[in-house]
C-alpha cells in the first residue's frame, strides 16, 4: 500500500492566511468573520493530520 504524500505546508500556510483574514474580517466586518471559520479550522484540521 503506498501513502499518499500531505501537503502539510500547504495546510499551515492556509491555516495562517486564513487567521489573518479572520483577524480583519473580526476588526472590519463583524458580521463576516463568521464566514472565515470553516476555512480556518479546516485548515487547522488538515495541518494537524486529524482528518
């Protein structure tokens, strides 16, 4: 069986973009940070091999 390869610093780079994106949505947008969680913690999940 071959394992697939993990593109963890992919996953870390979203991860961290999308925590800066959550960062300005939260100052700018209250209303619209709320749409950038799915892509955090997705990117989080992914980073830390939990899926």
């Amino acid at each position: 069986m071959e394992e697939k390869r993990k593109y963890v610093g992919f996953y870390w780079a979203m991860c961290i973009v999308s925590f800066i994106a959550l960062i300005l949505l939260f100052i700018y947008s209250p209303g619209g940070f709320w749409m950038g969680l799915p892509t955090f913690f997705g990117g989080l999940a992914l980073a830390m091999d939990w899926v």
